[in-house]
C-alpha cells in the first residue's frame, strides 16, 4: 500500500445520502407488496447495493488494491450463490396439510 487515502466530505456526505435514498427504497418496497419470491429478491438487491457504497467508500475499497477489490467481488459472488441455492430448496418445497 503506497499512501492512504483521505475521502472528501462531498464523497462521504453524497454516499450517507444516497445510503438513506436506498434506506427509504427498501422500506418502499416493503409496502408495494410485490410478489413473494421477488420482494425478497428486490430487498436482497439494495442490500447488495448499499453493502457495496459501504465497502467502496467506506472501507475504501475503491481506492485500495485491485485484489481487495476482486476479494469483496467474489465474497458477494458467493452470498449470491448462497441466497440461490437456499431459494430453490425453500421456492420448490411441497405445501403441507395440518394433520388435524
């Protein structure tokens, strides 16, 4: 790492911003009632979204070495792989009957 990286306060301030912008969104979202599995879908990606301003200004990630940057990449690669595989097991599941 050669030098640090000092943010602005325009940066930090427009990135705080558009984090409550995406706050308000998925609580819109929420009251939309948009079908089940693609509200949980839309939520998951602006929580992706804002993960990613956090991490890339931040944590300064965007400013840092490419490798930390392919590391956070391949980190949400594989959160994407883990929501996947855990939708289709609870997507495709039977419905079931009480028994009384």
């Amino acid at each position: 790492m050669s030098g640090h990286h000092i943010s602005t306060d325009k940066t930090l301030l427009g990135v705080a911003g558009a984090l409550f912008i995406l706050t308000i969104l998925t609580v819109g979202v929420h009251y939309i009632h948009i079908p089940e599995p693609w509200s949980i879908i839309v939520a998951m990606g602006i929580a992706i979204f804002k993960a990613t301003l956090v991490a890339a200004f931040f944590m300064n990630l965007y400013w840092d070495e490419r490798f930390n940057t392919m590391l956070f990449i391949a980190s949400i690669a594989f959160f994407g792989l883990l929501v996947g595989l855990t939708l289709l097991d609870t997507l495709f599941r039977p419905e079931v009957m009480p028994a009384f």
